[in-house]
C-alpha cells in the first residue's frame, strides 16, 4: 500500500471489524485504525446536504472522505 492514509468502511461482525473493500496489505502488516459509526457520518452529511447549492449526498460524503485522508 501506498503511504498515503485510506479510510475503509467496515462491518463488525463476529467480533471482528470485516472491510466493505479489498485492502492492499501484506500479510501481518500493522495498520492503525480510527472507529467512526457510519451512521454519525450520515448525520454530518445531512447537517451540510445543500448549504453551498446541490449535489448528490454521495458526493459530499466522497468529499468528506478525501479530506480527511489528507
């Protein structure tokens, strides 16, 4: 993987958190982890939908996602 920082979204299952997306990883490389709920996202992306004219909610939340990996 690259050294630019990714976000993922996942599922806990199990017991375990399952990446939404294949991880390009070595096997037993370490990585750290932030713990967002998805739905805590969808609030904020609520909170701006349409403030700055319109866009799919999508897009914002794709946006979101970039900037924070910066």
């Amino acid at each position: 993987m690259s050294s630019r920082a990714k976000i993922v979204r996942a599922r806990y299952e199990g017991g375990a958190l399952r990446p939404l997306e294949p991880l390009e990883l070595e096997e037993g490389e370490e990585v750290l982890i932030r713990i967002e709920r998805y739905v805590d996202r969808e609030k904020v992306v609520e909170k701006f939908y349409g403030k700055r004219g319109s866009a799919p909610k999508e897009l914002l939340d794709k946006f979101m996602l970039e900037a924070e990996t910066q």
